[in-house]
C-alpha cells in the first residue's frame, strides 16, 4: 500500500473506506436526504426575516402579520431542529454499521495469523487498532462525511441567495474569502502532521498501559513502581504535546474565521452606509436587505468553519483508517490451502528433514527425522531453547516449517483443513490461559455441542471435580482474568478437563507440571495417565521422573535430535540422555 504525504489527504484510503459503506447505502441516502432539506430550510430563514422586517415592521407595521410570520419562523426552526435529529440518526447508524463490519473483519483477519505476529507486536497496539482506531474511524461517517456534505450545501445555497438578491453587496461581503482559503489549507496540512503524531502517541501509551498492568506482580516484586511511573510520565507527556499541537491549530484556525466573519459584516455595514451618503444605495430602502445579508454572512461563515472542524475529523479517521487497512493488508496468516476434512489420525506423525527459524535463516530446528507412533507417549527432553516446543508449535501450525514435511500418515499436515487438523490436536501448556469467564465456559470454550453432564463426567476423571465443588458457585464460578483466582495446579487442571472433553486424537503436554506443587502434581499425573489412553501423546518435560514411563524418549540439543529410545535403552547408551539424567538426579539427592 503506498504510503501518502503527511501533509495530503490520502484519497486511496478514503475511497476504500467508502466502500464498506455501499451495504448501508439506504442510511447515506436517508441522512443525505435531511441534510439536503436543511441546506434548503436554514438559509430560506434570513430572506424571510428581511421580508418580514421590510414589508411588516418598516413599512407597514402589520401586527397580525407579524405574528403570522413569527410563527412562521417558529415552524422552520423546528423543522430545522427535526431534520438535523434525524440527519444525525442516520449518520450514526451509517457509522455504527460500517465499523461493526470493519471490527468484525479486522478481528477475524488477527484470530487468523501465525504467532509470529503477536510474538513481534505489542498487544496493546493491537487493542488499539480494533478498539480506539475505529471508534475514530466512526467519526468519519457520524460527524465528518455527511456533515460535511450539508456544509458544502448550505454554502452554495447561501451564495445563490446572496448573489440572485444583490450580486454587488454580495462581491463585497465575500471579500474576505481568499484569505480564508488560504487559512483554511495551511490548517489542513499542520492538522494531518498533528493528528499522525497524536495517534503514535496514543499507541504508544496504550501499549505501555497493557504491558504493565499485566505485568504488576513482576513491578512491584521487584519494586519498579518509582521507575515505571517515571517513564509513564514522560510518554504521558509526550501524548500531552501531541494532543496540544492538535489544539493550537484549532486555537488559531478559529479565532481568524470568526474575525473573517466580523470582518465581512463590517464590509456590508460600511458599504451599504457610504453608498446610501453617495446618493446610490446599493439597498435602496431595504433595511431587511442588511438584515438578511447580516444572517447570511453568519449562517456563510459558520459552515465554512465548520468544514475545517469536519475535515479535521476526516483527517484523523483517514490517519487511523490507514493503520488499519495496514493490519488488515498483513499477510501473516497461516496459509490454509489444506481440504482434507477426513483424515486417519490413528497413523504415524512423521517429520522428515524439517527445518524451522523464527526469524529468516536463524535455525531452530535442524534437519529433524522423526517418527511418532500412534497410540504411544513420545516425549522431548532437552535444555532450554533446544527446540521442544517449536516442534509441537509445527505440528499445529502455528508457526510453519521452512524446509521438509509433517506428515499424518501419508498425508502432510498442509493438506488437512487447519480447522480439523487443530480439532483433534489439544494442548496443556505450562502457563495456562483461561479468560474472565466461569469455569464451565473455560472448559468448553463455549462450545454449545458440550454438556454440563460430560464436563463433570471429565472432572471426575482427571480428579477436579472436588476441587471445582469447593468453589463458592461450583462451575459456574468466575475465575477472574486469567485465572488469578485459582492456584497454578488448578489452573493446570481444568486445562486437563478442556482436553479431555475435546476428546482429541493428539495429545500435547508442555511442560505441564514444572510449576506445580507436589499434591497439584500427584493429581496431574493421575490426570495425564487418564488422558493419554487410547491417543497419540507428546509429553515436554523438563523433570525426567514423569516421563520415565514414555515408550519413546527423544532428547534434542541446538534444534537437532541427539537421540531417542525408551527411558532403560538411553541410559544403557550413556550419551546425553543419561548426563541429563544423573545431573538431575545428583541435584535432587543433594535438596534432600
């Protein structure tokens, strides 16, 4: 997407947002339609003023007329005031509309990429494109589009008044025009360099903001409040400075079209005065002419000032427009070019010479041949950052492998439908995510196809169910953002009931008891042996005492397979399995 001056109106970008309009054209042209009728009422109202003050109160003082035509007035004015409420109605029901259907596609378009792209940006920046950037981009079809429109209208129609009554009193009130012009595009350009600033500013404090919040425990544990509300500070800071530039233009841009404007009716008063001394007053004896032009010069000017303030909100849903459409231009997402919806996953997981890197050529994963039985437990051991959990990440296509195949069977997992290769592929990790939801919505995820009956049914099994009937609402007890209110093995174990109630044919476990305590962990492997009957398991540990038990060991160093076989056959080999093993064995003989 080429990139526009930050002093142009980016019309692209304008032009498709536009587009996401065409649904809800009917609302446009129903809010078209009342501002349409607005720029015809509002300027009908000044001529009928001077009429009314020439023919009945100059010449002949009709009091019943005036009353009529007081009414009159009265009418128009609430007519007025009925078309701006439904023109501004529609204008937001446009709005609404078209950001509903931009938000839910921005969402969907994210839910679908690698984790490559969350891995690389700040999820508060990510918030804030789907939440504040569109709220923004509201503006443009609620306040700025259709508005603008009227104003346009409402200009042309005040002209065609003024200049089909009196084409030279309108030349001289429209004197200072030029000037406004030229005010009105040096405005527009310091206005578009503002608003780009204000909204980095704005990602940056959101991303600050979401980091540390979620981050607390680790500031205050390490005692960072002092140092991080410093650098609050200075980002708050610059956020300030960006929103005031944004003032200043408005403070200066304002003022000089309200003395345009004073400036104008000064020309008309001074003119219409030294033309009627003169002896050829361009009025004649129309005292309403004076009055009506005095309306129409503030009805002229308010419109105009106006459009700087509309476009101005067009400015900054355009600067926001375009960090979204750059979202959703993001090629990151899986590619799912996959069609099998029918696949045996009772067959062998193979991985012939894979390769993988996170970040072009940096490997992270080396040349990997590997052959996963099924029905057997296979687990990878390793130091930290030898490739363990980038193996599985492949397997469920979070990340995708630059060089070689995974395969289920004879079939490669780039064929399978990412939806139904992930449907028999569950996962346990380490640090279990559940959202701000009861525990029964945690385990189901919301799925209507699982029952209440099978979800107990599964906390039985895994030994949770006494633990979940302790909690003051049992499964329909709120578990706090992210879990805060359970303990880790907890946490661990409704992950446990998740899997077990998706019934899946792939089994993951990373890591998922290194950072439970001895009753929690008794209890997940209880849970485990439960889980893994009957399916393909891969277990990531870095305790060797809980996978002494698999029928396949594979042991990985520097993203390459060192060696594998069951727990007696690499001890008897004496290589880097067994080093692993007596150095942790040494270690926990020397805690006790």
């Amino acid at each position: 997407m080429s990139q526009s001056s930050p002093s142009k109106f980016n019309v692209n970008i304008f032009r498709r947002l536009l587009t996401y309009a065409k649904p809800y054209q009917r609302y446009l042209w129903i809010a078209f339609l009342f501002t349409v009728g607005l720029s015809i009422v509002a300027p009908l109202r000044p001529s009928v003023i001077g009429n009314m003050v020439d023919e009945y109160i100059v010449k002949n003082q009709d009091r019943e007329a005036l009353l009529l035509w007081t009414m009159v007035i009265i009418g128009m004015l609430i007519l007025e005031a009925a078309f701006q409420f439904l023109n501004a109605y529609f204008a937001n029901l446009l709005a609404q509309s078209v950001i509903r259907d931009i938000r839910k596609k921005l969402f969907k378009h994210m839910v679908a990429f690698k984790m490559k792209y969350f891995d690389q940006n700040p999820i508060g920046s990510v918030v804030t494109r789907v939440v504040s950037d569109l709220e923004t981009i509201s503006n443009v079809f609620s306040q700025g589009l259709i508005n603008m429109l009227g104003d346009i209208l409402v200009l042309f129609t005040i002209l065609g008044w003024m200049f089909w009554t009196n084409t030279l009193l309108a030349f001289f009130v429209l004197l200072p025009i030029p000037l406004l012009i030229l005010a009105t595009r040096i405005f527009a350009r310091a206005m578009k360099k503002a608003y780009q600033k204000e909204s980095r500013e704005v990602n940056r404090l959101n991303t600050f903001v979401q980091e540390r919040l979620t981050g607390m425990a680790v500031l205050q544990l390490f005692n960072r409040e002092r140092v991080e509300k410093e650098r609050f500070s200075k980002i708050n800071e610059e956020h300030k400075k960006a929103h005031v530039a944004t003032i200043w233009a408005n403070s200066i841009f304002f003022p000089v079209v309200e003395f345009l404007s004073s400036l104008s009716i000064a020309f008309l008063i001074v003119f219409s005065a030294w033309s009627l001394a003169n002896d050829f007053s361009v009025v004649g004896d129309s005292t309403g002419t004076i009055v009506k032009y005095t309306l129409w010069v503030h009805m002229l000017y308010r419109p105009i000032r106006q459009l700087a303030d509309k476009f101005n909100i067009l400015q900054r849903g355009i600067v926001r427009a375009e960090r979204v459409f750059k979202t959703l231009d993001e090629d990151e997402k899986i590619q799912d070019t996959g069609t099998l919806e029918k696949v045996d996953f009772q067959q062998s997981i193979t991985f012939n010479k894979v390769w993988f890197a996170y970040q072009d050529e940096d490997w992270v994963l080396r040349d990997i041949d590997l052959k996963i039985e099924p029905n057997t437990t296979v687990a990878f051991v390793g130091a930290t950052g030898a490739g363990k959990s980038s193996i599985v990440n492949l397997l469920s296509r979070f990340y995708e492998y630059q060089k070689g195949e995974i395969s289920i069977g004879d079939v490669p997992v780039r064929d399978i439908d990412l939806t139904y290769l992930r449907k028999n592929i569950s996962i346990v990790l380490q640090d279990v995510f559940l959202f701000s939801d009861t525990v029964f919505n945690n385990i189901t995820l919301g799925d209507p196809d699982i029952s209440k009956d099978k979800v107990v049914e599964a906390a039985k099994a895994v030994g949770a169910h006494e633990f979940i009937m302790r909690l003051p609402e049992n499964y329909d007890y709120f578990v706090g953002e992210r879990g805060g209110v359970l303990s880790v093995g907890q946490r661990q174990l409704l992950a446990f009931i998740r899997a077990y109630v998706y019934n899946p044919h792939i089994l993951i476990l990373d890591e998922a008891t290194s950072s439970v305590d001895n009753e929690s962990e008794e209890l997940i492997q209880q849970a485990t042996e439960k889980l893994t009957v009957g399916r393909t398991s891969i277990v990531i540990a870095h305790r060797l005492s809980t996978i002494q038990q698999a029928d396949k060991i594979v042991v990985l160093d520097n993203g390459e397979v060192m060696e594998a076989g069951s727990h007696e056959e690499l001890l008897d080999k004496g290589g880097f399995y067994s080093n692993l093993y007596e150095r942790q064995f040494l270690s926990n003989t020397d805690e006790l």
